[in-house]
C-alpha cells in the first residue's frame, strides 16, 4: 500500500464505505473546493472561514484529518517502542531510544474511508 490517492480514488473510498452516500462523479467535483458535508441533512453546503461556519472543508475533514491521525498514531507507536519520532521530537519523554527491542514491532493503523 501506499500513501498517495486521488480525488477520483478518494471519493471512490469514501462512497463504497458509507461515509458520504454521494455518488463519486457528483462527490469529487466537491471534495477540493471550499465545501462542507453535513452528515444530519446528507448535502454538501458552501464552506465559509467567518466566525459562524464550524468545522473544516472536505478535504481537509476526509483527505487530511485521517492522513494525520494515522501519522501521529504511528509516531506515538514508534516513540513507545524506542524508535526516534520526529513529530514529538519537542518532548524528550516521548523521543529516543529507550532500549526496547524493536526488531518484531509492527504497528497498524486504519481509518474511516482511507482503503
């Protein structure tokens, strides 16, 4: 597996599991623009950076967000089995070697929508 996808792929992912039951032609012309997906009405509104829109565009909400998440957790992981994290460099606690043996660690991650 790899870490790269398409907006074709990506709304392809996100119609098969459900998490946005739009069709994939319709859905992609949405997912890279300035959006927002309701889930309680299922329609996809303009999306406004003022004060009173909550929340983050679709790309970022279904592209960006589970892309994160499964990099922090993998760095969260490789840091508690004494691998070096660059993402918690800042904090020593969670940085370094810790002597651990790490030659049969795995560590798996899955997300929503992200297959």
């Amino acid at each position: 597996r790899s870490w790269g996808f398409t907006i074709p792929t990506l709304a392809r992912s996100l119609f098969k599991s459900k998490t946005i039951p739009m069709k994939p032609p319709l859905l992609r012309q949405y997912l890279f623009g300035d959006f927002k997906y309701n889930t309680e009405t299922g329609k996809v509104l303009k999306w406004k950076q003022s004060g009173n829109s909550s929340g983050e565009p679709m790309f970022a909400e279904y592209a960006l967000a589970p892309l994160w998440e499964i990099y922090e957790g993998v760095s969260q992981a490789a840091a508690s089995v004494g691998l070096k994290s660059e993402l918690f460099a800042h904090n020593s606690a969670q940085n370094g070697n810790t002597g651990k043996k790490t030659e049969n660690s795995k560590i798996l991650a899955s997300t929503s929508g992200m297959d």
